[in-house]
C-alpha cells in the first residue's frame, strides 16, 4: 500500500499487527533499496519503507533540507501510521537519519539496526567535498555525478558480475530531481554528532558492514558497535557500501535473525524457501 502524507511516499507491507520494521533507505536512491527484505520479510513482519524527502516519489519542494527534518519525517511517520514499538533499519544516510530519530524521541523505538553508515558528523574535508558536489551537480547536473560514486558505493566484485544491478540503481537514482540529490547532501552536512549518544541506547542493536565497504569501513563500524551496549556486528561478505543490495540475501537472514532474537516469545521459525534529547538540552 502507498500513502502520501506531508509529500512522503510511505509504503507497507505485511500486517499491521505484526511487529514493524521500518527501512531507510541510503543516499542517494530510493525506498526499492529495501526491495529484497521486504518481499521476504512481509508475512512475519510489518515493513515500511518511504522515500526520503527529495527522493523517489516523495515532494522536493525547494531541496533546502537537514537532517533534522529528515528525522522529524521519519519519527512523524511512526506517529502517523501508529506504530508499536517499531525496529528502525537505515543504511548510510539513512542510518544517520535513524540514530538521530532515536536520540530525540529513544522511548518510541524498539530496536536498531545500522548498515554502513557511522555516528560521527562531517569533519571539515567532508563539508568541502559536499560543497564540492553540490558546484559539481549544479554545473554538470546529477548523471556524471553518480558515474564517479558508482565505485565508491558498490565493491569491485558487484561492478564485475553484477552490472544489472548497478545499471538498475543507476536507473532509479537519475528519476531523482537534482534539487533532492543536492539537498541530500546539505542534510548530510548540517548533521550533528551521535557519537556520544552510542553508550545511551539501550535498545538491542544489529550493525552490519559490507566486508569491502571503504567509506564507512568495518574498523570503523566494529568500533562504533562496541560503544553500544547491547550490540551485535556481523561483516556482510562480497559488498561494498550497499550491502542491503549487494548481498540482500546474507543481509536478510542476518535481520530476521535479529528480529526473532528480540521477540523473546518465539523462536525462529525455518524459512520455506530456503534517553532524552542532550543536544536540544545543551542549548
Ligand atoms: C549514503 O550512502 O547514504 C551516503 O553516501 C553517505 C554519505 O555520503 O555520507
């Protein structure tokens, strides 16, 4: 089912009375990231999906976005579809969006689950090197961007066996207006810092990394999962940054591991197939 609420195209699958999941998907594409894990997880789980504002077929208005109004959209969906207790899945940009929801509102959420991504905000060679795309996009617009970041978000291997599947991301991401992809990237820059907020979470936390992912690499991911109390890491084989996607299938099994690890009343079946807001605070 489709929903447009506040411009944002919100999709679920599954019953509503069972335990949601809710994905969010990385920059700069779209909520068919999640495709994969949705089709298999729908008939035990409630999954929703929804495109980041600017992205997909969600409103871009004037592109001017951050990250706060990325995770008041994403806690604002929560409230909107009344969601118990709901497990967040982001990857990358989405998982920024996902800690940052956490921070503000920790009480709403009953788990967390990050793919590639990291809690630390842009350092100052990061602001310039968004700047620089923002100029770059505006000059060039967005197609001769994504040839350039292609090689940073899949590994070698995918480019090599899999170009369908980097042809079909293509595909989606060139639907995207402009404005959205350079919007996405001032959200990204006007991000806060969650890495204090790490030892706070108290929710059971997966965190997985794509074994050849190099810009959110797995040192960087296992010491961000140390941090968290209760947290569990797992190195995704045969992916880059996109491991949702590069090894959807790796991926899932780890998830709906975790799913059934936190449903404390049943066990996993075999498949058929096969705190408070400290930075509003300090103000
Ligand atoms: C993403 O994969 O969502 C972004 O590339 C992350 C980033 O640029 O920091």
């Amino acid at each position: 089912m489709k929903l447009k609420k506040d411009g944002l195209a919100i999709y679920t699958k599954g019953e509503k009375k069972n335990q949601a999941i809710v994905f969010v998907h990385g920059f700069p594409f779209d909520h068919t990231m999640w495709d994969f894990q949705v089709n298999h997880l729908k008939e035990e789980f409630y999954c929703v999906s929804y495109d980041i504002r600017g992205f997909g077929k969600s409103k871009v208005g004037d592109g001017q976005f951050t990250m706060e109004m990325f995770a008041n959209d994403l806690i604002n969906i929560v409230e909107e579809l009344n969601l118990e207790n709901p497990i967040l899945c982001g990857l990358s940009m989405g998982g920024y969006i996902s800690l940052r929801a956490i921070e503000l509102v920790p009480a709403r959420f009953g788990g967390l689950i990050l793919l590639d991504t990291k809690a630390q905000s842009d350092d100052d060679f990061n602001k310039i090197r968004r700047s620089n795309i923002i100029n770059f996009i505006d000059q060039n617009g967005h197609k001769p961007f994504i040839k350039d970041f292609i090689s940073t978000l899949f590994c070698k291997q995918t480019i090599l066996e899999k170009p369908k599947m980097v042809d079909d991301f293509i595909d989606k991401y060139l639907k995207n207006d402009k404005k959205g992809v350079k919007g996405g990237q001032l959200a990204m820059i006007s991000r806060t810092d969650t890495t204090e907020f790490l030892s706070d979470i108290e929710l059971p936390v997966l965190v997985l990394c794509g074994e050849e992912d190099h810009m959110t690499t797995p040192e960087m991911m296992r010491e961000m999962s140390d941090k968290i109390i209760h947290s569990n890491f797992v190195v995704v084989p045969e992916s880059g940054h996109l491991s949702a996607i590069e090894n959807a299938e790796f991926v899932t099994n780890e998830i709906r591991k975790y799913l059934y690890s936190i449903k404390s009343d049943e066990t996993i079946p075999e498949k058929k197939e096969k705190k408070k807001d400290k930075k509003s605070k300090k103000k």
